[in-house]
C-alpha cells in the first residue's frame, strides 16, 4: 500500500522513476529494489513498521539492502521509507 501511495507522490515529479526493478546478483541473492530513478542513481526503499517489530531491526534490513545494491555500480544513492 504505502509503496503505491509513493509511487503516486514521486511518479509525477520523477518521471524515469521505475518499480520493483532488480540489482546484479550478489552470491545467492538476487536483490529487488522497491523504486529506482536511474538518472540519479537512486533507490528508494520501502519498508513496514509492524506491531511488535524493533526499529534497530529495520534499520538492519536498510543496511543489508544497501550492501547488495552498492554491487551494482548504477545505484549510489539510497532513500529509505519507513
């Protein structure tokens, strides 16, 4: 849901922002990127607050996000949305 709601704010400003777009693979994983706008060489991430979850532990799933995609040299800017 929130992905959608931001894709609605950010698509009529940003308009090469695309979604759900996949980094070169890393080992085993094959890192998917919420929304990306090439020219910037951003990527923006998406993440949930559920009940009962730890912030310390999503701010550990942005920072394992940001290692895969640092393997590919198009990316060199990460947002993320909490």
């Amino acid at each position: 849901m929130s992905r959608t709601l931001l894709w609605g704010v950010l698509a009529p400003l940003f308009p090469y922002l695309h979604a759900e777009e996949y980094a070169s693979p890393v080992g085993q994983k094959n890192p998917r990127m919420e929304l990306t706008i090439l020219s910037l060489g951003l990527v923006v991430e998406v993440k949930f607050d559920r009940p009962g979850a730890r912030f310390a532990d999503i701010v550990e799933e942005v920072v394992a996000d940001a290692s895969l995609y640092r393997s590919d040299s198009r990316w060199f800017s990460l947002v993320p949305f909490v």
